[in-house]
C-alpha cells in the first residue's frame, strides 16, 4: 500500500510535476495556517527586537522629540538639532532617556507581538487556520490600542520630560532620572499625569500597527514567499526590507496624532492651567497659531527613526520564530 501510494506521488510529480508543487504548496499554506507560532514567542521575539531598536536610534528620537517641542524656531533641521545638542550638552545628551525608552520598547513589542498573536488566533477560522485581511487589521489595531494603553503612554511621558530638558548638570534639572521624574508627575499632577495624551497615542498606535503587520505580511508574501508556519527562514536582509517597507505608512498618516501627543505629554500640570485641554483642542489651537504643517513637524525624524526600527527589530524577531519554526513546527512533520 505504502509502495502504491509512493508510486502514484512519483507520477504525479513526474507527469503533472506543476500541479503536484501547487497541491504541496497550498498544503504546507493551509498548514502553516493551523499550526502558528504561539504569543509568548511572539513576545519574546518582540522584546528583543525593541532592546536592539532602542540602543541604535535613541538620538533620532532625542531630535524628533526636540523639534517637536521647539516653538521658536531654535532648530534649523535635523543636522542643526543635532550638531547644537552635542556642542551645547555633550554626545550624551543624544541619548537622554534611553533607559525609560530601552525598557518602554522591550515591553511594548513583547506586548505589541504576543496581544497580536492572541488577536489573531481568535480570529483565525478554526478548520482551515485562514486569517482574512480584515481579522488582521483588527488584530493590528486591538494591539496598539493595547499598547498605547498599558506601556507606550506612561512611558513616553516620562521619556519627553526627560528628554524636553536642557543640559546634563543634575542641580539644573527638575527630574534627576526616569524613577524621579514619574514620582514628581504623580505627586504634583496626579496618577493620572502619566497618562496625559493617551487619546492620540491610542489613535496613532492603533493605526500604525494596523497598517504595519498587515504590510509586514504581504511584503513577506509578495517579495519573499514567506507563510508563517512553512519553515522558511528570511534572511536579515530580507526581514529588513519587509520591516522597513511596512514601516513607512504609519508616520505619514499619523504625524498629527504624534505631534498632539509629545504636546500633551510635555505640558506639567503642576501650575495649575495647561495650554492645551485635549486632543481636538490642541489640534485646533496648532493649527491656528502655526499653521497646517506644525501638525506634521518631526515628520522627517520620524520617517529616519521608525522605518530603520521596524527593519531592525523585525531582523532579530524573524530570527528567533523561524528558528523556532524549523525547531518545533517543521520537525513534527519530519
């Protein structure tokens, strides 16, 4: 029987050699489907993805964060910025709240990456392990409202008071470091100080990972012929150029919303009036006051630092599952 069955697959191989590479190929897709990576991998592929994103490009966030706050033109450009930065405060200041936005990372993919996995799963059709575009957008979204909420907000709170401050003598600083500076937000605005913008870090996050798996997926698919559970193994390179591709929609589409946010985060609340009463009002007051294209300042930083950070995380996150892919997916079909 064994032999017979051997020798019809040899013939369908031999006389219909197309056909028999579709019917495996739709087979090892269908496969893939059922028996996915589980979300703590997910997770843990993601936290050290965002370790080495955060250790590479905290100085173009400095500079983002810096434009963005610069009201008065101080700034001639991404070069200026920096070039004034490293003479006024030293090379060290470039990497102010790397601590806050080394851990912030390491969390929020581990949480980006396995929340997404869940979602996924969820809705994945049970008998054929099929995910439909809309499901993926969905669980994209689910994601980085999750994030934004639970990490990415308290986080970049701190990360911007930090950050929004010049010069490195202690005695001159009103927050001494990452612990200090959420202790002061919570003593002089509240708990819920640490939270202040999370209505545009939820719109933006949201939407950003929306867009970036479903990309991620279909540039892997398209460029690469990659299906998650296949035991196929992108290359750096190539996990780089998915993730930088799928990176670049999101900054684009969501400048307003990141530029309210690091507005709302920056502003204390300690002396009692803020400029800015929340989102639609300092959308409202921005654009007044400075124009259209304020709404999209530190666009240019966010398009050097995102695409570059999604092609270094994904690198290292693509590593890990398919190594776990070849380990445990692959070899129980062997």
């Amino acid at each position: 029987m064994a032999a017979d069955g051997g020798g019809e697959s040899s013939s369908a191989s031999v006389g219909g050699g197309g056909g028999g590479r579709q019917a495996g190929s739709a087979e090892e897709v269908r496969r893939a489907g059922r028996e996915s990576i589980p979300p703590y991998m997910r997770a843990v592929s993601g936290s050290l993805g965002g370790l080495m994103e955060a250790c590479c490009l905290q100085p173009i966030d400095v500079i983002k964060t810096r434009l963005q706050l610069d009201r008065n033109g101080s700034y001639r450009g991404i070069a200026h910025c920096g070039a004034t930065v490293v003479r006024t405060e030293g090379v060290r200041a470039l990497w102010k709240g790397l601590t806050p936005f080394a851990t912030h990372l390491t969390l929020k993919y581990a949480l980006r990456m396995g929340s997404n996995a869940l979602f996924q799963s969820g809705f994945k059709d049970p008998a054929t392990g099929h995910l439909s575009n809309r499901a993926r957008v969905l669980s994209g979204f689910g994601a980085g409202v999750l994030e934004a909420l639970v990490i990415v907000t308290p986080f970049e709170v701190v990360k911007i008071r930090l950050q929004q401050q010049k010069g490195l003598s202690p005695e001159l600083l009103k927050y001494k470091g990452p612990i200090h500076c959420a202790r002061m937000i919570i003593r002089e605005e509240g708990i819920f100080g640490l939270w202040a913008g999370a209505a545009p870090t939820v719109m933006r996050n949201g939407t950003n990972q929306a867009a970036m798996f479903t990309a991620k997926n279909a540039f892997d698919i398209i460029l690469w012929k990659k299906h998650e559970g296949d035991g196929k193994v992108l290359q750096p390179w190539q996990s780089m150029i998915s993730g930088f591709l799928a990176g670049s929609a999101g900054p684009v589409c969501t400048g307003p919303f990141d530029v309210v946010k690091t507005r709302l985060m920056a502003q204390s609340r300690s002396g009692g009036e803020v400029k800015y009463k929340g989102m639609i009002h300092a959308i409202r007051t921005i654009f007044a006051e400075e124009g259209l294209l304020a709404l999209w300042r530190g666009l240019l930083p966010r398009l050097m630092r995102i695409p570059p950070g999604q092609a270094i995380m994904w690198a290292v996150a693509d590593q890990v599952t398919g190594l776990y892919e070849r380990r445990y997916l692959q070899s129980a079909h062997l």
